[in-house]
C-alpha cells in the first residue's frame, strides 16, 4: 500500500511514517523545509517529496491513502505567537488543497490530525465529539476549518482530535514544559492539582491506531471526527509526580488556583474505531523513561 504522509519530518508525522514502513507500507514522506530524520531518509520504503502544500498540483503516482500531520502551531501558552493569516493558510487552505488533489487522485482514505483546540473554551466536565465549539483561537479555527473541508469532500475521512501527543523528541506541549522544568530543578506550578487528568496521548499509540485504519480492509463509512486521550484519568498532581519518578528527579510544586474546572476527555467514539489507548501512567512513564 503506498501511503501519503504530510510533514514526515515532523514529531507525529515521523512517527506515523516510521510505523506505516514497519507494517509493510510504501510512504510518501511529505516535508516542507526540514530533512526527514537519518533513518527515513535512507530507507528503501520512504519516497521524499518536498514543497508547499498550497503548491501542489497533484498527488505523486499510486497514492492509496493520505495521513495528513503537517501543521503550524503556536508554542505552548503562546496563542498569538503565530499570525492568523499564517495559521489559516498553512493549516486550512493547505489542507483544502491536500483534500481537492487527493480526490483527483481516487485517494480511498485520509486521515487528518486535528486538535482538541477546535473546541475553544470547554465548560463541561467531560469533552466528547459533541461537545460545542465555543470561541477558538484562530489555530482551532484553521483546523476545524480543515475539519469541514474534509467532511464536505465524500472521503470515508477520519479527523483525530489530539491533546498533548508525547513520546521520545516531543518539543512542545504541557508534559514537555513539566519534564523540563523537573530537570532543570524548577518549581512546578500547577492548576487544579486534585482534578483528575487525561489530556494526553503517546504517539506510538496514535501511529499504531492510524495504521490500522489506512490499512484495514474495512474503512468506517462517511466522516468522523473524535477526540482521543489516555485512559485511567489520574491527578494532576500525580500526573507531576510519574514524569518526575520516570525521570529519577524529585519535583517541587506549587498549587494555584485555577480559573475554572478542567475536564475529562471522553475516547469511547475513537475506541470504536479501533483506537487503543494507553493508561495515563503509562503513558507519561515512558515519555519520561525516554524523552529525547
């Protein structure tokens, strides 16, 4: 099966493509700007193509399925970082783009990496499919904006909404800035320390559940789009305490009161597609065994 992965040279897409080859695929490695890492670089099973996704006139020959990881994103905390119009462009128009070629191509499946930031502000306890979209910023827009792109084109499309995706050379996110922060002998500084946590997933997780979708000879029919977390909520404050034991440091923190309630992510719609998460523990446990 000769599959089309956008921003290969990226965290997850490097990920999914690493998984894709192993499971006996031929990938397509998409990139923008950034080499592949050494080993897709030289693999037999990888065809490199570089360029611009709003650039693009066509799918390369015999493209069977599209996973579509490339993105731009604000860093952390940091929702103005990155202007709007850059957003839109790279995340919205380049998947429209991706959505009109892959059609001209007869793509069977296409599996595109939302974010939970579509939902903008969360007021209830627990986030599902169904949750309502209350005022994004303008990244959440410009993925729910590839989300309806993808739902309007008639693919059997699948639009996976992340939390924070972590695993060995994750580089952003709320687990990365804890990990940091422990290593560096800093104070943690946490909100709703007792509340319970799920707002992760590890990458090895994500890329397994993928594959097993482009792959299956039986696709979901029509659009889904769903959120996907760990499993086994646990504390905040315990969420803390595995990176640090996972480290072999200690971690200092510090409790502040939060704005509002945080919330629960709700997997059941992604388990039913085959989504097969990781406990929350165990999950931040091996991040934190191996997180470069």
């Amino acid at each position: 099966m000769r599959v089309l992965v956008t921003g290969a040279a990226g965290f997850s897409g490097r990920t999914i493509a690493r998984h894709l080859v192993a499971a006996g695929c031929e990938v397509v490695a998409h990139r923008r700007s950034t080499p592949l890492p050494d080993d897709l670089a030289v693999s037999s099973a990888i065809t490199d193509w570089q360029g611009d996704l709003n650039a693009i006139e066509a799918l390369p020959d015999g493209i069977e399925a599209v996973v579509h990881a490339a993105a731009t994103s604000p860093p952390t905390g940091r929702a103005d970082a990155v202007p709007a119009e850059a957003l839109i462009r790279d995340n919205a128009l380049a998947t429209a783009r991706l959505v009109a070629a892959s059609r001209a191509a007869n793509v069977g499946r296409f599996v595109y990496l939302s974010s939970l930031s579509i939902h903008g502000t969360v007021a209830e306890r627990s986030l599902d499919a169904t949750t309502p979209v209350r005022d994004p910023d303008p990244y959440g827009v410009s993925k729910l904006t590839g989300e309806s792109v993808l739902a309007a084109s008639g693919f059997n499309g699948l639009a996976i909404r992340l939390p924070a995706v972590i695993g060995t050379g994750a580089d952003r996110n709320w687990p990365v800035q804890v990990v940091g922060r422990i290593r560096r002998g800093e104070t943690v500084r946490i909100y709703n320390a007792d509340g319970l946590f799920n707002n992760v997933v590890h990458v090895d997780d994500l890329a397994r559940w993928i594959v097993a979708v482009v792959t299956s000879s039986q696709a979901a029919p029509g659009f889904n789009a769903v959120p996907v977390a760990s499993s086994e909520p646990i504390p905040v404050r315990v969420a803390v305490a595995t990176l640090a034991a996972g480290l072999g440091l200690s971690a200092r923190l510090e409790e502040v009161v939060a704005p509002r309630p945080s919330f629960l992510i709700e997997t059941t719609a992604a388990e039913g597609l085959g989504f097969r998460p990781s406990s929350t523990v165990a999950a931040l446990d091996r991040y934190a065994r191996a997180p470069d």
